[in-house]
C-alpha cells in the first residue's frame, strides 16, 4: 500500500494505537505531528518515528497537549497549526479505559472516561475542523472501539464513551456531506497497548473470557487496517477478522446477540 506525501496529525500519538499508526505513516513517507499528554513519552516516540523517516525532509514532530483542558484547547490548535502547518489527515487516538462494573464506578470515574474518550477529541476536531472546511479537503478518523458498538460486561463507562464518539460521528458525517471532508468511525477490538497491558491485573474475568472470544492485535496490524480503511475512504473501520463478524452480527441481530452473549456467560461463571 503507497500513501501520497500528506500531513497527519495524531491525538493520543505516545503510545498504543496512535503510536503505531504514527509509525506507519512515517514509513509511507507522510509528516507526522503526535499530539499527547507525557513530554518523555512524546520524545520517545518522535525519536522511534524519527528513525524511520524515508526522506529527510520528513516532519515528525511532537505537540505536548491535554485535550481535555479544553479552555485552553483552541489557542493550543492554532499554535500547532501554525508551526507545523494544517494537517490533510486528523487521528484522534486519545483515550483511557477503566473495566469496572457501573455499581463500582464513582461518577467522577465515569466522567473522566467520557471527557478522555469523548469530549477531548470532540474539541480537538472543532478546532481543526474549520480550517479543512475552509480549504474543502480533509480527513478525521475518531478511533473508537468494538466496545463503542457492542456494550461489553464490566465496561458500563468505557462503553458509554465511545458508544457517543459512534453517534457523534454519524451526525456529523451528514452535516459534512459535500463539503470535501471525510469523517471516519474506527472500531478495533482490543489491541496489545501499553493502556491494556496496565489494565491486565483488574480486568474482570467476564470481559477477559469475551475479549479472548474475539482475540487481540499487535498495533501494527491495526495501524495497517486503519490506515488501508482511512485511505478507501470507508465510513466504519473495523479492525480484525472476528472483530468484524462480532459487529456484524450485532448489527443484523441485536436481540440474538444480547441472548447468545448472556448465554456464554452463564455458561462460564454460572
């Protein structure tokens, strides 16, 4: 797969996802801007990128930002646009997720999710957005999950969070028809990320036995996906073959869905 010379810039670009899609599209030979939180993590992954560029002149550059500090956030945008130039392509990676039952989940956690997951990247594309609707070219991709079409046992908040990045993004994607700017949904099932590994020794068993039904990716294959999906142009991506038939049946057949997955976990843990 070839990807033209295009700038990209990723929310959530330290680690996980984020950092392997910034990886790849440093390999297509595409500047990179990655967009987080942690300045050591962020010079880390800029120094990784940087080793991989394929033309010297390749931009791979780092952007210290908390997207949910959003007073803060537009001024923030347009510096980054201004030293490094308007992005062709927006990933919104950033997230956190957290795998407690809803009695077990305080509101502030449950806020922390939907702000993290949700409003952080919601901000960050109503500041960019403008500028591509100005230039009448651009793509977003909202990085989602498989949880945020499919409510998952134990991730009552996490799901909630992205379920609204999934419904966000259809409205939005109809507002934007004809204007020369693509929205896409990218719906992975779990990826091997640093996030996932730390969140190993509190996972639920009910979700762990689900999510060991569908199977995990490397970041590398998802960034592959994502990235093949972005570039087609398709409105949902979906990362993973099981992934794909879970959402697909889901979709089709909601109520054999809910009943086969109670069934499973009855089953299991009685």
């Amino acid at each position: 797969m070839t990807t033209s010379r295009k700038r990209v810039y990723i929310t959530g670009g330290s680690s996980g996802i984020g950092l392997g899609l910034a990886q790849f599209y440093v390999r297509a030979g595409s500047d990179v801007v990655l967009i987080a939180r942690d300045e050591i993590k962020l010079d880390a992954a800029v120094s990784l990128c940087g080793n991989l560029r394929v033309d010297a002149g390749q931009l791979v550059a780092a952007e210290s930002v908390d997207v949910t500090a959003y007073d803060l956030l537009a001024d923030k945008v347009t510096g980054i646009v201004e030293r490094n130039g308007p992005p062709d392509l927006l990933i919104l990676s950033a997230g956190v997720v957290c795998c407690r039952t809803f009695l077990d989940t305080s509101a502030r956690e449950f806020n922390t999710l939907v702000e993290s997951n949700f409003a952080g990247s919601r901000e960050v594309a109503r500041a960019i957005l403008p500028g591509m609707l100005q230039r009448r070219s651009g793509q977003i991709a909202f990085v989602s999950s498989l949880s945020g079409l499919v409510g998952v046992y134990g991730y009552t908040a996490y799901s909630a969070s992205k379920f609204a990045v999934n419904g966000f993004v259809q409205a939005l994607r109809q507002e934007l028809s004809g204007s020369g700017v693509s929205v896409h949904l990218v719906c992975p099932a779990e990826v091997d990320t640093p996030m996932i590994r730390a969140e190993a020794g509190t996972v639920l068993p009910q979700p762990r036995f689900l999510k060991d039904l569908i199977g995990t990716l490397e970041p590398s294959q998802a960034a592959k996906k994502i990235a093949a999906g972005i570039e087609k142009g398709k409105a949902v991506i979906i990362p993973g073959f099981r992934a794909g038939i879970v959402a697909c049946i889901a979709r089709l057949s909601p109520g054999l869905f809910a009943k086969g997955t109670e069934i499973l976990l009855r089953y299991r843990f009685g």
